[in-house]
C-alpha cells in the first residue's frame, strides 16, 4: 500500500580475531579452528537472497523523524521538520533532509508498523536481533549467527574471511552468538574505513608495512627451532598449516576485501566521507566477495537530548551512504541476491521533550516504529503498515521482529520453523513461535 494522511516515509574460547592476530604463532592451529565447516541441516527452498547487509541504528532512530513523518500531527510531534518531501514512488514521502534515499524509494519498502514492548536497550535489541522474548532460561543467538551456522560453515564456507562481520564495532548490548558459542560471534572488524589504511584489527597493523610483516614471518620461522625439528608430527603439520591460512588472511589476496583505497574516488565520494559512508562501500565489497551476513554498527540514535540537532548531522550521512549502497548494489547486479534490513531495536517517543534538560529529545518508544528492507526478493516501492495520525500506535498490520525474521529467513532459503541443538540436548527453533506470528502469512504476502 502506499502513503495516506497518517503515514509518511522511512518509513574460554580462543575467537577468530586473536586466531587473526596471533596467527603466526604455535596457537593459531587452535584458535582457527572456526574457520572450518560444521555439519548442518541445509535449507530446502531456493531463494535469490545470498547475503544481508544489516545496517543497525544502534539507539533507536525515531521513526517521525525519518520514515514516517506527521507534519500534520503539529509541531510537539514533528519539530521542525514539518515539509516532508515526495519520493520517486508516487505518494510515499520522506523527511526533508533524505533527499538522495527519495530518489531510490523504489528499491526498497518501508513498515511502518513495527512493534514490540520493551523499552530497554539491551531487551530491545535481544528481541529484534533474535526474534525471541527472553525467559526460557536460554540465549538465543541472532540472524548473523544462524546464518553463519546455516549460509556459512554449514555449507561448508571456504573463504577466510568470516562469514559474520560487524562494521566496525561489536554491538555490546546482547550476545550475538548466543547458545551456538564463540565460533558464531561476529568478527568486529575495529579500525575506521573511512581512514587511510582502514586499520582492521588483526589484519592491518597502522605503521607496519606489508613487506615488514613478510620479513618478521620469515624471521619467526627461523627462530622456532622446536617446530623444526617436529616436521612431520600430524599435529606440527596441522599448525602449519592452520598458520599459512592466518598469513594468508593477512599478506594474501582474501584480507584486500578490506582495501578500499583500490575503489573509484568518484564513488567513495558518493558513499560519503563518513565512517558509515565508507561502512556501507566495505559491506559492498564484502557480499560481492560471498560473504553471507555483514552488520554495519552504526550507533547514535540515542537522542534523549538534542533530537533535532543530532539529526541534521546524522541524517544527511544516512542519506549518501544508504542511497549510495541501494544504487550500487542495483547496478552491479548485487541487489537481488542481496538482503538490506535497516533499522534500530525500537522508535523514539513522538511527542516531543521540549522541557529541560531534554531540550526538545525524544524517548525510548517500542510501541511503534519503523524498518526499512530491500533486496532479495522483497517487493519494493511499498509501503506495509501505518501509524496513527500521531505516531503513537500501530494503525494496521502490526509486525512483531520474530514475523520479520521468518520472512528475511524464508527469503534466505532457511526454513523459519529449522531447529537447533541447544545446551540442554532439546531442539528450539531458529524463531520463537507465539501468537505474535499469527499474521505472518498475509505480512509475507504484502512484503
């Protein structure tokens, strides 16, 4: 459906970075072992979808301000920007400032009828990332890590590059890999691609040049006297071997996926000369080398204080960056195979804290908010759900995170109600099946 009165627009493991770091040592055989393929039920339906892009808006945008604005709610709901702008796709609009996203509004669709009931930060997070309520007295772990198990090692991943990235920060506010273990973590890749050399950590070290790395490599070698003399143990040749894949990682042609300084000028320009401009042409690069799930963790939405201030500097870096990557991605062919899921754990109070110290803030509000999705095989140019003249409820098609999640899981190729084995030797599903699923045929059909 498409936009009315009362919707608008934007509408003790050893883990695999000290494997990375600590590569040329006798503990990296050890610490690579997650870079092997584990057994696992293969998904049984095709689909387009080989990866996701997930940009996280850790904090929470506010969904008034962004994809659903209600200037005629009046100005204690809509602050200033009160002359949301048309879109590309007839009678959908977007707040002001994202002009660039207006002109790709037909590659991807909005719902605006997001909603859970936790307000915390941690709870909100576990619950969208996971599709799951805590209480069971198990961690669930989160889509980047069920695809990891079942788009990555599960089918017998062979690239060094892990199959589960975070741009550039881990998340910090729930365990990503839950009951699966360290080896479903993500790995954080540190450092600022927007930085010359983007310093990933345990593959780029600032300072140190490549051929330096080569001659401490081959003065390691010529110091460890012991491995010498162990050629031929099975476990001394499995080190070696572990090692040559770390240095590989390191000194050969798998860690250039991260070397954007090899891209187009013109084009990184476009993506933006912001950290998350250059996170979303590194995301890019990653899907495009096969990588199943990258998350751009892009924080600052957390706007208690100062709502409107921090959005004229965030917004207009939102908009190059996700155009940019929309437009990319469609012309290299990328976007169909490719899953974008934008979004944060929750929305922002509409009505708005103009008394100090607020100074015109906005609050934690699950109640309602929005998502945007792209890629795969989601429709695009829609609209799915409304709010209310305010912003305050959800209007029609309420959608819980665990349906949103089916859905991104069934567009995957994995079945939704797939199970895994958890640490009390019972079988949970990948998604928590509850009344809030009800809906999920007739969302999946409008998305």
């Amino acid at each position: 459906m498409k936009d009315n009165k009362t919707s608008g627009l934007f509408t003790g493991a050893i883990t695999r970075r000290q494997a990375i770091r600590y590569g040329a040592i006798a503990f990296s055989g050890l610490a690579l072992q997650g870079f092997f393929p584990l057994s696992a039920k293969p998904a049984v339906k095709r689909s387009k979808a080989k990866s996701i892009i997930q940009i996280w808006m850790w904090g929470g945008p506010s969904h008034l301000d962004t994809f659903d604005p209600k200037p005629e709610a009046g100005y204690d709901y809509c602050g200033p920007f009160n002359k949301p702008i048309e879109t590309n796709v007839k009678g959908i609009r977007i707040n002001e400032l994202l002009t660039l996203t207006a002109k790709q509004a037909d590659k991807f669709s909005i719902i605006r009828s997001m909603t859970h009931e936790s307000g915390g930060h941690e709870t909100a997070a576990y619950i969208v990332q996971t599709g799951w309520r805590p209480g069971d007295g198990l961690v669930h772990p989160c889509v980047g890590a069920v695809v990891s198990l079942k788009k990555g090692y599960g089918k017998g991943y062979k690239s060094l590059v892990p199959p589960y990235i975070v741009v550039t920060n881990p998340q910090g506010r729930f365990s990503e890999a839950g009951f699966l273990g360290s080896k479903y973590k993500p790995f954080a890749t540190g450092g600022d691609p927007n930085k010359t050399p983007f310093a990933v950590e345990g593959i780029v070290t600032p300072g140190i040049t490549e051929q330096r790395q080569i001659n401490r490599r081959e003065l390691l070698s010529k110091l460890d006297v012991y491995r010498q003399s162990m050629q031929g143990n099975s476990l001394i040749d499995m080190l070696n071997d572990y090692e040559a894949q770390a240095y590989d990682l390191i000194l050969g042609n798998s860690g250039k996926v991260f070397d954007l300084s090899t891209e187009d000028q013109k084009l990184k320009d476009m993506y933006g000369k912001s950290t998350f401009g250059q996170s979303c042409l590194l995301a890019r690069r990653l899907v495009e080398a096969g990588v199943p799930y990258v998350t751009i963790n892009y924080g600052g939405w957390d706007t208690h204080k100062s709502n409107f201030e921090t959005m004229r500097n965030k917004l207009p870096e939102f908009d190059k960056g996700f155009s940019t990557l929309l437009q990319d991605l469609s012309e290299r062919g990328l976007l169909d195979s490719t899953i974008i899921w934008c979004g944060g754990e929750f929305g922002r109070t509409p009505k708005i804290a103009w008394e100090a110290p607020w100074n015109g803030g906005r609050h934690h509000y699950p109640q309602v908010f929005s998502t945007v999705v792209a890629g795969g095989s989601f429709k695009s140019g829609e609209v799915i759900g409304s709010s209310n003249s305010t912003g305050t409820e959800v209007a029609d098609h309420p959608v819980h995170p665990e349906t949103l999640i089916s859905i991104i899981y069934e567009k995957l190729g994995i079945e939704p109600d797939s199970t895994l084995r958890n640490p009390q030797g019972t079988e949970t599903s990948i998604v928590q099946s509850n009344d809030n699923n009800k809906n999920y045929d007739s969302i999946k059909k409008l998305l």
